[in-house]
C-alpha cells in the first residue's frame, strides 16, 4: 500500500483540511445563492473600473478572476494588495473588498479609502471590523460567510460571491452556464483527488510524492497565471515547504535565463506548468520551448492541463488539484498543515513594534 493511502499518515493532518474540502460542492451552492440575494445599491452604468482588494488567500480570489476574465471584462479590472488606493480610484471604481477574517489592515485602510472617495463598494467577509464598520452602514452591501476556517482554505467563499456580483454588475459576462460547469468540476475533483482515492488511480497523490524534498516552481500562463501563485502560496502554507511561481511570457524575458547555472538549486528544482487548452498559440509554443531549454537543469519538468468545459472549471479544477497535492506533501513531511507560526509572529511583532527602531546588532532595514 502507497504511504498517502494509510490512515496515520494522512492524521497528519489534525484539524482535517483535507477531509474539509469534501463539502466544497455545498459551500459552493451557499455562496451562489447569497451573492445572487445580495442587494446591490448602485447601478452597474456608473462604474469605469474595479478594485479588489485584498490579502493573501482572500486576494488569490482576485487573482483568479483577474487570470480567467482577462478578456472578457467590461472594465479594467486589478488586484489591489495593500494600504492606499491608488491615485486613479474615484467614485466610479467599484471596491470588491475581500477579507475573510474581516481584521486585515491593509484591506481596512483600503476600505476606509474607498468611503473616502466615495467609490461604490462591496465587501465579503466572516466578520470582524470590515463587517461591523460597513455593515448596515455607508449603504455598503456585505456578505456574511461563515467563520473559523484557515483563510487561504476559505477560498469558494470568497471567490464565488466574487464572480457572482461582478456578473450581476456586468462587470464579466453572465455565468449562468460557467457555474454550473464549475460546480460538475468541483464534485469531479474531489472524487479523482480526495482521500478515498488510491494512489495507484489520484493523481494529486502521485504528484505529492514526486515533489516530496523538491522545491516547487509553478509556472502558469494567462488563465492559469494566478493558479500557479495558488500553488505556490499553499506549498507554502500547508507544507511549510519553500516554493516559487512566475508567469509566461514574462519569465521568457529574464527567469529562464537564470537555469542556465542553476547548480544545486536545480537539482532540487522540480518544475510543474499548468497550462489550459485556449492559450494564445505562442504561449503554447513558449511553454513547450522553456520546458525544452530548462530540463537538463532542473529534477524534471511536469505539464498539467486543467479539466472543464468552462474557463471557470478548469481554473477551480487546477485549484483543488494544488490544495490536494499541497496537503498530502504536508502529511509525507509529517508537517500538521494548519498552523501559521510565523505569520503570527509577523503580525505580534507589527502590533507592539509599530514604528520602533531595529534594536542594536539587528540585521535588516526599516
């Protein structure tokens, strides 16, 4: 028997995210519905631009639709990461404010911001000030999600209230037929990856295990560029395992040439593409080229293709593939995914430091 098909193995994993994303169809249905009730009070004819703001796993939503509506958007469309709006943002910018714990400074400030400028907004959260501040003031629509999950595991819940309301504004063509393609997907992902399935017959087992002691470097393109980010912040925070990610055809005009001596990083380098079937064909012809000039610096290069008859689908399909994966080289490097430790140090230090000095013999800068 495969190590990933023994229960002590997999019990690894306490706080039970693997076996969590088995209710992904349900949460999938919740948050349809409620972003389908939620009132909107402004017109979609005034907005000209969107921000959606956010953090970590609560921005990765953005980062998703951004990548799998890059040429079907009515208006700009950018991910915002970080404290200030940027200068352009006036009252016809939409805010779709993203934070699942609803305590994120960043997207706080940002937030704070948007009322400033009067800029029309919305906001998904669990709760915390984000919702207490807005809701039921400001005239600022919030969806409530449910509580006490990881944020980067509460993904659905943000990302498809999400699609939802940039729908119902016109923001993306209506989605009608792409959700219900992307939920088939889900059901589909969870049965070909979910625990139950032998390693002999799941392939996110089998790609556990061979990146079990690598460093993963995602690379993704166009629709699958903020996938591949996925990927590698999951590796990060389920694994505890270091992790990169670029983008084609970027990476093809600086990162590729960084293989070219690569010496022991290479070695340890296991390199996987996420691909989808209507790429630009030179991207096609780019991922098949960088694969052939990096290999012979690299452990291995894998190609995957997302499974789904919709954009949508096959993106949430790649999604499920890298959080399965993720979890399972958690529990072979016998790692409890769930902590955080260090993002909680980070945010410790940042509430009692704030602006001090580096005290004497630190490394670093202010």
């Amino acid at each position: 028997m495969a190590e990933l098909d023994v229960p002590e193995v997999l019990a690894v994993d306490r706080a039970g995210l693997i076996d969590g994303i088995a209710s992904s169809v349900e949460v999938f249905d919740s948050a349809r519905a409620a972003a389908e009730l939620l009132e909107i009070p402004f017109p979609p004819d005034i907005i000209s631009n969107v921000l959606i703001c956010g953090m970590g796993g609560s921005a990765v939503a953005g980062d998703l639709i951004a990548s799998a509506y890059y040429e079907r958007t009515r208006v700009p469309l950018m991910v915002h990461r970080g404290y200030y709006l940027p200068g352009w943002a006036d009252d016809h910018t939409l805010a779709v404010l993203l934070s699942y714990s609803g305590e994120t400074e960043e997207t706080l400030t940002a937030a704070m911001q948007a009322l400033e400028r009067e800029s029309p907004a919305v906001a998904v959260t669990s709760g915390g000030k984000l919702d207490t501040w807005y809701n039921g003031k400001h005239g600022v629509p919030v969806l409530p999600i449910p509580g006490g999950l990881q944020p980067r595991m509460a993904l659905l819940h943000m990302l498809i209230p999400a699609v939802v309301i940039l729908s119902r504004l016109g923001i993306i063509p209506p989605q009608d037929q792409e959700l219900d393609a992307a939920r088939d997907a889900i059901a589909s992902a969870i049965d070909a990856y979910g625990p139950a399935r032998p390693t002999d017959a799941n392939p996110a087992k089998q790609l556990a295990m061979r990146l079990y002691d690598k460093v993963p470097v995602i690379y993704g393109a166009e629709v699958t560029s903020g996938i591949a980010f996925r990927w590698k912040c999951q590796f990060n925070e389920n694994a505890k395992q270091p992790a990169f990610w670029a983008a084609l055809p970027e990476m093809n005009h600086n990162e590729i040439v960084g293989w070219e001596a690569a010496g022991s990083f290479g070695e340890q380098a296991q390199v996987v593409m996420l691909r989808d079937p209507r790429q630009h064909r030179q991207v096609e012809r780019r991922l098949a080229l960088t694969r052939e000039i990096i290999s012979p610096n690299v452990t291995d290069v894998l190609t995957i293709e997302g499974e789904g008859d919709s954009p949508l689908a096959r993106v949430i399909d790649l999604v499920l593939l890298g959080d399965y994966v993720s979890l399972y080289a958690a529990c072979l490097r016998r790692v409890d995914p769930e902590p955080v430790d260090s993002i909680g140090t980070l945010k410790a230090g940042l509430a009692t430091t704030g602006n001090q000095r580096l005290r004497a013999g630190e490394s670093g800068s202010i």
